[in-house]
C-alpha cells in the first residue's frame, strides 16, 4: 500500500475533508470537523486511528507494526506502519472503525 491508495480510501468516506493543519508532513483527515486519520508523510509511511481502548491493545499485541498512537491519546489511537506486514484489507478495515467511532460522538 501506498500514500495514493490511504488517500483515496479516506477521501473516498462520506463528508471528509483533508487539510494539513499540522504542518506539510502531516495529512488530516476529517469528518464532521472530526480527525479520524492523520497519515504522516515525511519518513517511514503511517497512519494514525483512532481505535476502540480494547481493540488499540489486542491490535498492538498481534501486529509489531501497531503502536500506541504518536503525539496521540495512546488510550483511544493507534499508530500503524504501512510496511506491508498488515494485510490492505485490515488497514482498511481499521480505517473505518476509526472513521465510525468519530461519528458516533458527533
């Protein structure tokens, strides 16, 4: 997977807007006015979701690839480094779990 493909995943979500609100190396996304991902773009490819506190910690022990969230509440996001040791289809799968968490505190 690759910056191009995150991207159009998360864009292709219902009502998300990006920006770079961080600085140029760090890609927003958001729905609601609500951050659901954040993609770093400078160094190694990773994503930043939010993630149920229970699951953050199940997915943190399955994949070494999956930390506590960077710069991030470590409780509610996980970090994942898109290094191909998790399978697309669960990255995308996290993606929107992140995103429907966000909507569901709106």
């Amino acid at each position: 997977m690759n910056i191009e493909i995150l991207r159009e995943y998360c864009i292709s979500k219902r009502n998300v807007t990006e920006s770079f609100p961080f600085g140029d190396d760090t890609l927003v996304f958001k729905t609601g006015g609500r951050i659901f991902a954040l993609v770093n773009l400078e160094g190694e490819l990773s994503i930043n979701l939010k993630c149920d506190p229970v699951l953050a910690i199940e997915l943190r022990e399955r994949y070494s690839s999956v930390i506590p969230g960077y710069h991030m509440n470590k409780k509610h996001w996980n970090t994942v480094y898109i290094d191909g040791s998790v399978p697309d289809k669960e990255v995308f799968s996290w993606i929107d779990h992140s995103y429907d968490l966000v909507l569901k505190k709106k």
